[in-house]
C-alpha cells in the first residue's frame, strides 16, 4: 500500500485542535451545555427577584401603620424595587455579567446598611424583611457570576451591611448574618458543580460530534465511490466495450454516446454539486429515449406526458437521478444480456411510494451467481438504489426473462436481508446518534443536578447542629430536639445516597414529604414563641427535603408536595396564635425561601433536559455541516487522482471519437477501447470501493494530509491487507486518529497499519513530554495508549471477529510490535 501522505489536504481541518474552521466548530460545540446552563440559571435568579418584587409590598401592607408615617423609607423600598425590575429586565435579555452582579450587591447593600431608616425597627436586623430578600438575592447573584475573589468581597460587603443595619436587633441578626453567609456559599459550590457537569456534557457533545461527523465524512465517500463506479461503468466502460466490440457502425450514435462520455468524466472530475432537477417523468423519457435510440424498443407506461419545459414533482433530485441511472442499466442489461429487442418499463404511483418495474422476456439468469466482474446489476442497479434510501430487488430465471423492481421510499431490508444502506442508513444513524446523545445529556443534566442538592442537603443538616445546641436550654425537651436532628440527618444521608444514583420513585417522594411534614410539626418543641420567630431549624431544614422530591418527580407531584409543606408550616405558626407583622413576615421569607429553592431546581432541571434534544440537533447539523464542508474538497481530490488515468488516456480517446476525427470501425481505435476498457473494468472491481485496502487508505489518507496542512510530517507504512470493515468502525478510526495527531505536540510521527482477514491496527508514535499525562481517546474502535522513554504511542484496534476474537487480538498486536513497529 503506498504510503497515503502524497498530496497537501485541504485548509478544513478534521478534528478539534487545529486552527481554522475546525477550533470554531469545536468551541461552539464545546459550549452548548455550558449555555444552556447558564440560560437556566440566569431565569432562574430573574424568576427570584420578580418573586421578591411581589413580596415587597405585601411586606409593606403588613407593616403599613409604620409606613404611612415614613416617606424616605417609602422611597428607599421604591428605588430598591426599580433596580429589581432593572435587574431583571437586563439579565433576561444580555444574562448577568460581573457589572450587573456587582450592581446588585449595591443595590442590596445599601437598604441593608440603611435598616434602621426603611424597616420597622422590629424587623430590622431579621430575617424576616423585604431587605433580606434582596440580600440573600444579592448573595445567590453574585456566587453565580462572579470570580472567587470578588464573591468574597461581596459577601463581606453583604454581610457588614447586614451587621451595620441591624446591630440593635440582638439575637436576630446573628441569624440573618448565617444566612448571608451560608446560603450564597452553598450556591456557590452549586453553581461549581453544575458547571462542572456542563463541561462533561459538553466534552460528550464535542466527542458525539466528532464522532458522527466521521460518520458522515465516511459514509459520504462511500457514497461518492459507489456513485463514481456507477459512471464509469455505464457510461465509459459501456460505450469503450460496445465499440470493441463492433457497435460502431451507427456514426451518429457512437459521436453522441462518447461526447456523453466525455461530459460524464468532466462532470466527475469538476465534482459539480448534484444533478438537475428535471423531474421523474422527464428523468424517465430521456433514459427511455436514449435506449431507444440504441435500437431497443420499450413500452413506457404510468408516465406522465409532459409538455416542453414543464416537469414534474416527485423525489428530490438526487433520488431521480439514483432511479434513472439504475432504469438505464437495466434496460443496457436487457440490450447486452437479455437476447431480445424489446423490454417494458412501467411507474406506479401511490401517495407514499413509488414503484418502476423493468421487465424483459429474454434469456435470464440465475440472481446470485453471476461473475464477480458483473458490475452493472450489482452497483448500478442495486446499490444505487440501496443508496437513495429505496430498494431493489431482481426476479429472473434462464428462460424466464427478467424483472428489475425499484422502490422509493423503503426503509425495510435489501434482497440479502441487510438493512437499507445509503441515505436511508444515514438518516437512520443520524438520528440514533442524536437520541443517544440527547439521552446522555438528560442523563448527565438530570443526574447533575441531584448530586448538587444532595450534597447541599447534607452539609445544611450539618450546620443545623449550631442552631440545635444554641437552643437547648429553651426547648420543651432537649432529648427530644436531639432526636429530630439525628433523625432528619440520618434520613437526609440516605436519601442523599440514593438521589445520587437515581430518581426517587414516587412512594420514596411520598416518604420525603411526610419526613418534612413531620419536621415541621417538631417545630412545636420550641418553649418559647419569641424563640419561634429567631430560628427554628426544622422549619428552615424541609426545603431542602422537599428539593430531592423536585429534582426527581414530575412538576405535578412536586408542586402537590411543595404546598403540603408550605401549608404544614403556615398551619403550625398560625396554631399557636403568632400573628403579629413580625412573625408574618418571617413567615413570608420562610415561603419564599421554600418555594424559592425549588423554583430554581424545578427551572434549571426540566429546562436543561428539554434543551438536550434541541441541543443534540444543533450539534448533529454542525457535525454534518462540516463534514459536507471537508468531503467535497476531499471527493474533488480524491476524484483527480483515482480518475487521473482516465483523464489522461480515455479522455482524447472519448474526444477524438466524438468530434469524427477518430473512426470506431477502425481496427486500431477498437483495439485501443478493448485495452483501455479492461483497464477501466480491472480498476473498478480491484481498485474502487469495493477494495477495503483503497477504502481505508483513503480514508487514512485524509486525516494525514489533514495533519500536513498543520506543518505535521507523517511517515506511513503498511502490511497486510484488511478484511472488511463495517462504517461505524471506519468512522471511529477516522475521528480517533485525527485526534491523536492533533493532540502530538511536536511535529513527526509514525503510523503503522496492520492487518487481516480478522481485524487490524493502526499505531500511530510521537514524541511526548516526559511527565505529561496522554487524554484519554474513546470511540468506536478500541484504543490503547501507552507512554514509555518519552514517546507516546497509541493504537487503534479493530476487530471482526466477535469479543472471543477480540480477547485474541492483544497478542496478535504484540507479535506486530516485536517483528519491528518502533516506539
């Protein structure tokens, strides 16, 4: 196998890591999750401060008496609230950058600092205040967008403010200054595991789009060689083998046929995009046309006559030229093979099918045995149309003539029981790449997001033992509050394990919420009401309970649970006759902090698992995008070399018989077609797609001329010739070795194709630095990575073989490596 590094490839790259085209559809990949992500989050804290908005006045409705009588505070609530209404309008429509962070903790800040003038001095320093809710905002805010650094600052910054404006209002704004702590932090660390699990999902992204785009890069070559064959032998090799062997009496005939000829080879070595769109019925007269020009009569039924210049609806252009090309090779079988002069076509029509038949009532054959050289029934007819996403079959028999059917669409099995190739597969696999990787990404989201409230759960229940110690004394029993903690702990740690691993299944919610029920109604071991309005740490434990249901059930069966909980702490405080504005309005800020929590889990899970579809389409068409960018550059090279031969020598000959200055009855001329259509027949059936040797090679080919272009230089070699190769393992080793000559930092490297009937492996070996860890390499085929003496090797291994075969094929790689691969 010649080593495939002759020709520069073209400036679009293949894989992540190069500059150009290639680094901008990686990063745009690299940051769907990540955006989405940040989508959700940003509505999310929108959706809080609009929910604080509405809370505001009915804080100042509670406290109105005070109000009436207080214009500046009036006025500092009216200027807080326009900056909330600010707030939200830039975030949802430019997101919430560092400036619009920093100017929310501002705008929280200064009410806090400023308390005792725009709160009710009972309230100021409590938790339980319009202030409070823009402070815990602010906090959540700025743990979203800001560096640590900054959050840091901000934080203290919230925190003194608290402390400044609240220092008469002992103990509650102990508690309050917690809160401001706390509450950011653990949203923090959130926001930094949320992000970190957007980054997994988006490597899986880039890895799925790399991937399919093999895929696609792949699967459109073969197409393209398949269809390249197809040309050739109906057209050159048709018309260089009728006038070997004597067809060459019809002078006008032969000068058409040839200057199609000629046109044919130019159009493939153009690579001009696409065929016509001359519709079906015209598709058909014309092929039906010019074998009757050829002296073969057909009987055309079922198409429509058209008027001059009019065409037809009907499949896309590719599919009509697919059914024509295949019609026409039938009726040239029936010319060449069938010993009769006559055949019928016939189109039939249904709303979600089409069916031709080509029929002939000449000699027939035996379907499956005829020569390994017979191209025309097995490229030109049947894979043409497995191509287009349709099927053909051939019914036939010596002595019994012969029936060609082809039908468009069909998405069931060919003759031999495979499954429709082509277009169809390619759409097949399309999708079945986009489900798998929506479904991944929903997984990842999903799961994402139960380990963050997990482990929030946990550490909160943890902090909740200062509260607990710091309110012994003043408790209806100690031993009873000590008992709801380790309790509530417990249950949170379990339940945390399993949220961890999967979903909670209905009756598992049912118990979460009955478990916050309960710790609601512990509430009622406090001894002292003013205690009551300070801290109760059941209370403030149950959202996080209820926040596993959330992040697990549908948004029915967690809004049912949510409102059991609210109603169960509404009830408890209203029972013991705590009615007062101070007490209301903590139990306004216990509801928001309820509700608001899962708010933000039931936004940012559903939202990021409905955007994973979306987000694995957009990223399958990029992926497509670009490999049709790289496999048309690629075909038109690939196309100049594989056809240079027929460019230089077949060419002058089709020119020279179609302008008259050759004569096709002449000896000379028909022994000059005879030699250069065995020539063109030997390269199709041992040299085109049908060879897994030239297949791979090519395929090889690409991704080094790639690594080329990046100032790499590539040694090849090769031995063995491999057996066949299925497409997703082709695809796979396309995208695996692109990425590993990218990710080489220095500028040579070896690769070395090994193969058999069984299996195969390319090694490809590099320069390395010396403590550097190699990223890891999955996909389709299997790689082994390995770094010794400062050299990384790694190798790409297939096998056809099954896994017992498989299990063999390390020691086979081992006898490879010690007959000489370097490295």
């Amino acid at each position: 196998m010649p080593a495939p590094r002759s020709a520069p490839w073209p400036s679009a790259p293949l894989a992540t890591g190069r500059p150009g085209d290639g680094d901008d559809l990686a990063g745009a990949s690299s940051a769907r999750a990540g955006a989405e992500l940040e989508r959700s989050t940003v509505r999310a804290l929108a959706v809080l401060r609009t929910a604080g908005l509405v809370l505001t006045p009915v804080y100042l409705a509670v406290w109105r008496s005070w109000y009436a009588h207080e214009i500046a505070a009036v006025a500092v609530v009216v200027a807080a609230s326009a900056w909330g209404v600010l707030f939200v309008v830039l975030s949802l429509r430019r997101g919430v950058d560092a400036r619009l962070a920093a100017g929310t903790v501002v705008a929280a800040a200064v009410p806090a600092a400023l308390s005792s003038v725009c709160l009710p001095p009972p309230s100021a320093g409590d938790t339980g205040s319009w202030v409070m809710l823009a402070v815990f905002h602010a906090g959540l805010t700025a743990a979203w967008a800001l560096p640590p650094r900054a959050f840091a600052a901000a934080e203290a910054v919230l925190v003194l403010s608290v402390v400044v404006g609240g220092h008469d209002g002992r103990p509650q704004v102990f508690t309050a200054v917690t809160f401001t702590l706390v509450v950011p932090i653990l949203f923090a660390f959130a926001a930094c595991r949320l992000r970190e699990s957007s980054r997994r999902a988006d490597d899986r992204l880039t890895s799925a789009m790399f991937g399919h785009r093999a895929r696609v890069l792949v699967l459109t070559l073969d197409r393209d060689r398949r269809e390249r064959q197809r040309v050739l032998h109906d057209t050159v090799l048709n018309i260089l083998t009728g006038i070997a062997w004597g067809g060459g009496e019809d002078l006008g005939l032969v000068r058409r046929r040839c200057a199609a000829g000629a046109a044919a080879v130019r159009h493939l070595l153009a690579h001009d995009h696409g065929p016509p769109d001359i519709g079906l019925d015209a598709a058909l007269a014309a092929v039906v046309g010019s074998a009757r020009e050829r002296g073969l009569t057909v009987h055309l039924t079922g198409a429509a006559p058209l008027e001059p210049g009019e065409s037809a609806g009907g499949p896309a252009a590719a599919v009509v030229a697919a059914l024509a090309g295949a019609i026409g090779e039938a009726l040239a079988n029936v010319e060449r093979h069938a010993g009769t002069g006559e055949a019928w076509v016939c189109l039939e029509r249904s709303p979600r099918r089409l069916t031709i038949r080509v029929s002939d009532r000449g000699a027939g054959f035996q379907p499956g045995r005829s020569a390994p050289d017979r191209l025309g029934v097995r490229q030109s007819v049947l894979a043409r149309i497995r191509d287009a996403g349709g099927l053909a079959t051939i019914d036939s028999a010596p002595g019994q003539g012969t029936t060609v059917t082809l039908t468009w669409p069909d998405r069931a099995t060919n003759t031999d029981g495979s499954p429709a190739a082509g277009t169809a597969a390619g759409r097949a696999g399309a999708e079945a790449t986009r489900e798998t990787t929506a479904a991944d990404l929903r997984h990842d989201y999903a799961a994402g997001l139960r380990v963050v409230i997990a482990a929030i759960a946990v550490a909160w229940h943890v902090l909740m033992l200062l509260p607990l110690l710091v309110t012994l004394g003043r408790v209806h029993s100690a031993a009873t509050a000590i008992g709801v903690w380790v309790v509530l702990t417990a249950s949170t740690v379990t339940v945390a394990s399993v949220v961890r691993r999967r979903p909670l299944s209905g009756v598992e919610a049912t118990g979460v919420t009955a478990l916050a029920v309960g710790a609601v109604l512990a509430s009622d071991n406090v001894d002292n009401v003013d205690l009551l309005r300070v801290v109760n740490w059941p209370l403030i434990a149950v959202a996080l309970l209820v926040a596993f249901v959330t992040a697990s059930r549908r948004a029915v069966e967690s809004l049912v649970s949510m409102a059991v909980v609210v109603a169960a702490v509404v009830g408890t405080v209203v029972v013991r006759g705590a009615t007062d504005p101070l007490t209301v309005s903590r139990l306004l800020s216990l509801g928001y902090g309820i509700t608001g929590l899962q708010l933000i889990v039931a936004m940012l899970g559903p939202l990021l698992r409905r955007t994973a579809d979306t987000t694995a389409r957009a990223v399958r068409t990029e992926a497509e995008t670009a490999a049709g960018r790289d496999s048309d550059v690629m075909i038109r090279r690939e196309r100049a070399r594989w056809l240079g031969a027929i460019r230089d020598d077949v060419l002058p000959t089709l020119d020279a018989l179609a302008d008259g200055s050759a004569d096709p009855r002449d000896r000379r001329w028909r022994r000059q077609c005879a030699r250069q259509a065995g020539a063109i027949r030997r390269m199709l059936i041992q040299g085109g797609a049908g060879s897994t040797l030239a297949t791979l090679a090519a395929d090889i080919e690409a991704v080094v001329a790639a690594a080329e272009d990046r100032g790499m230089t590539v040694d090849v070699q090769a031995a063995g010739e491999p057996g066949f190769i299925p497409l997703e393992l082709r695809a796979g080793l396309v995208d695996l070795l692109d990425r590993t000559l990218t990710m080489l930092p220095e500028n040579r490297a070896l690769l070395t194709l090994l193969g058999d009937a069984e299996g195969g492996s390319v090694f490809v070996s590099g320069a390395w630095p010396g403590r550097a860890e190699p990223p890891a390499l999955t996909g389709a085929v299997q790689a082994i990575v390995d770094v010794d003496d400062g050299r990384l090797t790694v190798e790409l291994r297939w096998d056809t073989r099954g896994p017992e075969g498989a299990a063999r094929r390390p020691a086979d790689a081992e006898r490879h490596r010690q007959a000489g691969h370097p490295g």
